[in-house]
C-alpha cells in the first residue's frame, strides 16, 4: 500500500510542467494575487485582534495595509487589461441578480447570480 505522500505526489501537477508552461502573464497575476492575499491576511489580522483580544484598532495601520490590498489588486487589473471601474460596474451586475432590493439571508443562500 502506497503512502499518503505516495498518493500526493503522484496526483500533484509536476514543478517542472509548470515550469515550462508558465508565462509573463501568469507570473504578474500570481505575484498580484499572492501579494493581495497577503496585505488581506494583514488586514484580517488586525481586526481579528480588535475584535477577539480586544487590542485597540490600529486605525492608521489598517489603513496602510488596505491600500497594499488596492495596490495589489491594481497589479490584478493590470495583468487583466482591465479598469477598476469595470470590476465594479461587473460587481453591481452580479450583487443586482443575488440580492433583489436589500440583502435578505434567503437570497444569500439562494445565489440567485450564479445560475
């Protein structure tokens, strides 16, 4: 009977394939979408501490790490050829189908925008 790490390597797609495959593009979304993870871990950070240790909120530095976030998500649109006014104005469109007038909790477990 094979390990577990047996069974893990044998599924996991090979470094070296994605190596061969990857592009300028996907390296600029990557490293867009990693930073963004990161600064958004930062800023889940700091509320976390405000709200379950009550640690005073680092207003200033909260503030700092969301514009990391803006500046990553920047580096996403860029990648994308796309406008903050685009990802926007799809947002509406999406959050228009879920939610008929206000948030109601049926329409949020209803996902009324992905069918």
């Amino acid at each position: 009977m094979n390990t577990y790490a047996d069974f893990v390597a044998e599924k996991l797609k090979p470094a070296e394939t994605i190596v061969s495959e990857i592009t300028s593009k996907k390296v600029d979304l990557l490293h867009a979408a990693v930073g963004l993870s990161g600064e958004s871990g930062e800023c889940l950070d700091l509320v976390k501490k405000h709200a379950f240790n009550n640690k005073p909120l680092d207003e200033q530095k909260l503030i700092e790490e969301m514009g990391d976030c803006e500046f990553y998500l920047a580096a996403l649109r860029n990648a994308l050829g796309i406008s903050r006014q685009q990802v926007i104005d799809m947002n509406i469109v999406k959050l228009s189908k879920r939610y008929k007038s206000t948030y109601t909790d049926a329409e949020a477990i209803a996902r009324g925008d992905e069918r």
